[in-house]
C-alpha cells in the first residue's frame, strides 16, 4: 500500500473564511475554496468569481511535526471551477524515512443538478504532479477524484458531503515504496440565521490511523455580517477524537471586509497543545 501522507487535508483548513470558521465549511462552501471543501458548493457562490488563498499550518503528533503550507488560485463560473494550488508539506521526525511531499494540483470542478430541487452534485478531477522529498527528489504525476453534496432547504439549511481522493493517488518514492493520499469523508450541516449571520457544524466520517491514534476531526464555526455585508467577523473551534492527545482544542478568529467587488479575508488560529499558530489570508474579487 505505501505511506500514507495524511497532512494535505488533515492539518490543512484552505481558504481564509473556512479556516476563520474551524473548518465547518463542507455545507457552506460558498466561495473559491469549494473546490476543497465541497466542489457544489459552487452553485451556491457568486455567479464568477477569482480568488487566492495561501496559508500555513502545523500539529505535532508524538514525536512528529506535520507542517502544511498552501497556496493557490482559483475561478469559478456558475456550474464549474478550476483551481491551481501548491501543496509542501514536510513532516520532521526522528525517523530518516518520515514522508514529505510537494504537490502541484490542478482540480477541475463540474456540478450537476439532481433531480431533488436544491440539491447539487460536486465533481472535481485533480491532475497532480508530486515531488517526494528525500535523500533524493522523485517526481511522478498522478490523478485523483472527489464527490461532492450539497443540499439547500428552505434557503437557510444545507446538508453537504465530501468524499476525498477516492482514487488515492499515489507517487514514487526512493526504494520503489509509495506515497498515497489517503481517502477521507466529511460531513456537515449549516443554518443561515437573521441578520447576515450563519452557524455550520463539521465531522469527519472516516478516521485516520495518525502517530497519536485513530483521528476523526469535528469543526463548529459561525460567521457575522455587518454594514449591509461590507464588514464580516468570524469565530471558529477544532478538535480531534480518537486519539491520545485528547480532543486538542484550537480556537481560531476572522474578519472579512468588501471593497467594491474585492473581498479581503483573514484568519488566525491561537496556538495550543501540540498546535503552533496559524495564519491564512485570502482575496477574492466577483465582478
């Protein structure tokens, strides 16, 4: 089966707004982080829409330090979406053969509509060229496919599902061993609340045998719109079950602010056991 690289979605929340929020984002996923969290959420975003996003993140697990560092561009257009984003994640260990890996991810989101009003199909198709690094740097490409639901009722509620590297793909490594990308499912619900305001709640529906346990994470986060949804505050929490480091709490905080057709978000998550803090900025503009 090879090693397995769990930091690329375990450790890493993409995207300003989603990281300001915990991490409950799978029934949002309303901006150009969908691709990541719920690729139908698309449907449900601006009708175009350009963004970047770049962030960092990092957890120690044992004697293992896990860091992710992201950064991209994505588009999106009413029933699709393409984003490019570079992933380094490096893992220190005692141990000479711990795993890291940079990838270059090209996803390309479809979306269709269900026959179930308000409920969408997510699909995105990832090229993707890795660079193991070591002793020696190997590079191989791969390809990879999510599945995304999303599901809007009354026009406050949704119920989202994310599927993740259902292929698991895979890339050489020395000794003729692999790196995969493991397959992961997320669930969610959300609820919009008057005055510009939203409450959503993650849970990861498959767990992941980690240096500290079997890990399944849970997110809840809330945002706050205000001047007529020129000025957004965001307030998010994370934690793990399943292992044994406990739930390790992390709080995380957020603002957003729209300049004319130009969204700034960012995002600061505190630092906390086992956890350093982290920082995401992203910028989208919706014409």
């Amino acid at each position: 089966m090879g090693s397995v690289v769990s930091g690329q979605s375990r450790v890493a929340h993409l995207g300003a707004r989603a990281a300001a929020m915990g991490g409950a984002f799978t029934a949002v996923a309303d901006d150009t982080s969908a691709f990541y969290w719920n690729p139908a959420g698309i449907a449900f975003a601006p009708i175009v829409s350009a963004g970047v996003y770049s962030g960092r993140d990092a957890v120690r697990r044992g004697s293992e330090l896990s860091v992710v560092r992201a950064s991209g561009v994505a588009l999106t257009y009413t029933f699709m979406g393409v984003a490019f984003t570079d992933f380094q994640h490096t893992l220190e260990s005692d141990s000479p053969d711990a795993p890291d890996l940079e990838t270059f991810d090209v996803a390309v989101s479809v979306l269709q509509s269900l026959p179930l009003d308000n409920l969408v199909l997510g699909v995105n198709a990832h090229y993707l060229k890795g660079t193991t690094l070591g002793a020696a740097r190997l590079t191989s490409q791969s390809w990879d496919l999510d599945l995304g639901l999303l599901y809007e009722i009354d026009g406050r509620f949704r119920l989202g599902l994310m599927l993740r590297h259902l292929r698991e793909a895979r890339f050489e490594q020395e000794g003729g061993e692999e790196l995969r990308l493991p397959r992961q499912a997320r669930a969610g619900v959300s609820m919009a609340l008057p005055g510009a305001a939203r409450v959503a709640f993650d849970v990861d529906l498959s767990s992941q045998a980690l240096a500290d346990g079997d890990i399944r994470e849970l997110s809840l986060g809330g945002e706050k719109g205000f001047l007529e949804g020129r000025l957004f505050a965001r307030a998010g929490f994370r934690g793990e079950v399943g292992g044994s480091a406990g739930l390790r709490p992390a709080f995380s905080l957020g603002a957003g602010v729209k300049l004319w057709k130009l969204r700034i978000e960012g995002a600061h998550r505190t630092a906390s056991d086992d956890r350093d803090d982290a920082t995401f900025v992203s910028v989208t503009l919706s014409p």
